[in-house]
C-alpha cells in the first residue's frame, strides 16, 4: 500500500471547521503560507509518505503554484494536484503536467475532480448539468492520454475539438491519474482512462462493494484498475487519548455550522458527499460506524468524513484490514496536518513497515530536485 498526506492549501488548525459567526480564537487557524506549506511538505518527505495531495477550490491556494514552489523545497514526495475538467483545456493541462515533471524530476500525479457540488462550479463558471460533467471528464482524459506521447493528433467529440495538437515538449514518465468518485459514472471513467479510482472513507463493507463495482468496470473495458480511499486520522499512544481528541473536535464544532453544512450536503450532486452524509445522518451521537471510523468530521466539513481514531496499533489494524481489500492508495488528513503527520509518522508508520503493509522508508535524493 501507498500512504499520501493532505497539503492543507485552504489552512489549517485544531479545529475541523472555522465557526459560524465571530472570530476564531487566537491561534487557532494557521494560513497556508509557504513556510508552513513547506513544513507540512518536509514532515510527510521525513516520514516516506509517496505523496500529498494538493486540493483544488475556492477557499485553497491554487494547486499547481503551491506544488511547483514546494517542489523546489523538497526531493522525493510527489504533488497529486487536484484538476477540475471544465476549467482548463486538456491539451493545456497535458502542456503543464509536462512542464511539472520536469522541474520536479517526474513528482506529478493527478487527482480528476469531476466536480459535485453545483454552487461551487457556478461559481467559476461553470454551469453544465451533473451528467455533462461526466462525460467532459471522459473526454478531458482520453484528449490528455492522445496528447502525451508528443505526437499530432486530431480529435472530435461533444466536448473538444482539436485540430493538429501537440504537446510540443513531453516527458516521458506520465503522471498516475487518480479518479475520485463513487458514482457509477466515476467508475466508467477511471476504468477507460484512469490508474487508480479514489473513493471517501466508508466502513470496509460499503467500500468492498464499491471496489468489486470498479473490478468490474475495469474488466468490462478490457484493463486493470488500482483503488484507493481517504481518510482523517487521529492516532495515539492509547486509544483512550485518541478519542479524546475526537470528543473535543466534536465539542468544538459549532451547531450552527453544522447545520448549515448539512444543508449545503443536502444540495450536493455527489454520490460520495451523499454516502458520506448518510454515514451520520446529521446526529452528533454514535458516531463510531465501525471500530476505530468516526464519522465527526462529515457534520461540518464538506468531502471526505470519516476519520481513523484509536491506538497506533488500532489505527494500524484498521489500515491492514482496508488494505486486505484491495486498497492499494491511502490519503490521510488530520488537524493540524504538522503534528498529526508526526504522531503518525512517528506510532503508526513502523508498525505498518513491521507487518508488510508498505515498505521501507525510501532515501531521499541527494542534492536539490533535478529534470528529468
């Protein structure tokens, strides 16, 4: 298995979500400047996650800046940059994962973002329906794949036309794509074009029906599909700790701010936003929905919603058990994502490396990052 960490591009905290109304207490929040990006970067190098990922949307730093700055920063973690089809051509996305690999010694991977919630995407413009997204996406990436061995090409779908493109400059060691969703029309996509699909955390049962769905849609398009899923962690010496962090992030959450969250949630056109809100169903009690998943962290914020609690050796088990799914990618999140990346870097990852569910922590490169 593949550990990634979170880059907090929209800032950080101990707290899941900023409160309704009024200011946050001092100290509270954290903006996500370079030095502290860099912080965050290094801890997750440190430690040998292979990634981050490097979220897209209106309240984060745009993604690609942020990677391209932190790469210089850093030498083996790669950047899995969230893309929203839609926003940018994909022969210019193809242009700027080329040019990223380079100045990063092939750190890039992708995270296709089809996009779910319809006031966010009205917001940058763009208005097409649940369903047009979709098959934009497929066709964002089947133009991406044509465009990446640096050979002309012509292409004429309902989405794009292009007429003699080119990526004048290719790198020849192409970014994984990552395809998020749990929808039907996520797996078609990710089955056609895509390396891993990556759905939100969910109680091992519902996921193992979403990945047998996934195997099925791969084999039907004649390929082989890796899995992956997201999750919050809080991990500590005793389980008791750990829950006790829990208890106090859900003390801290504002009710307020949790309605108007499941308000918005109501309204999402996604099939893991509503997946995730049904894992609570709003209540602020029994929140535990499998040993050691939590899913506090969907009443206020928006994506993925359950969180890893328990012991180093809980949190460790509980990662074994999705991994004997066919979970391949695990990203974790926590707060802050500074500390947490040592709490876990620290009581979780050796008991991982002692089990053989990842493997030995890889050296770093020598010297600043190179083109490759």
């Amino acid at each position: 298995m593949e550990l990634h960490w979170f880059l907090p591009l929209h800032g950080d905290g101990r707290e899941v979500a900023k409160r309704a109304s009024g200011p946050d207490a001092p100290g509270a929040r954290r903006e996500p400047d370079l030095d502290y990006s860099t912080q965050v970067a290094l801890a997750a190098e440190r430690f040998g996650f292979t990634g981050m990922l490097t979220p897209f949307g209106l309240f984060c730093e745009d993604p690609w800046v942020a990677a391209a700055a932190l790469a210089t920063r850093t030498h083996r973690v790669k950047f899995m940059v969230a893309l929203r089809p839609g926003l940018v051509s994909p022969l210019l996305a193809a242009q700027m994962a080329a040019t990223f690999q380079r100045v990063s010694g092939g750190r890039l991977q992708l995270n296709i973002v089809t996009g779910g919630d319809p006031d966010e995407q009205r917001r940058y413009g763009d208005w097409a329906p649940y369903e047009r997204r979709y098959a934009r996406t497929g066709e964002f990436l089947e133009v991406f794949r044509r465009a990446w061995p640096g050979e002309r090409f012509d292409y004429d779908g309902e989405h794009y036309r292009i007429e003699a493109g080119l990526l004048t400059r290719p790198h020849p060691v192409a970014p994984d794509v990552f395809v998020g969703g749990s929808s039907a029309a996520a797996r078609r996509i990710a089955a056609r074009s895509g390396d891993v699909l990556l759905m939100w955390g969910e109680p091992p049962g519902d996921l193992a029906g979403l990945i047998a769905e996934g195997r099925r849609a791969a084999a039907a398009a004649g390929r082989e599909l890796s899995f992956g899923t997201r999750f919050h962690v809080i991990s500590r010496d005793t389980s008791a700790e750990a829950w006790a962090v829990a208890r106090r992030l859900l003390e801290g959450m504002d009710p307020e701010r949790v309605r108007q969250a499941q308000r918005r949630f109501g309204r999402s056109e996604s099939e893991g936003q509503r997946r995730a809100a049904a894992m609570h169903g709003g209540r602020m009690r029994d929140l535990e929905v499998h040993p050691n998943v939590w899913a506090g962290y969907g009443l206020t914020r928006p994506g993925v919603g359950a969180a890893l609690v328990g012991s180093h050796e809980e949190v460790a088990e509980r990662i074994e058990e999705y991994h004997a799914l066919g979970l391949e990618h695990l990203i974790l999140s926590a707060q802050p994502h500074l500390e947490e990346a040592y709490a876990f870097g620290e009581g979780v990852l050796p008991l991982l490396r002692a089990r053989g569910v990842i493997g030995d922590r890889a050296e770093p490169a020598d010297g600043p990052p190179t083109a490759a």
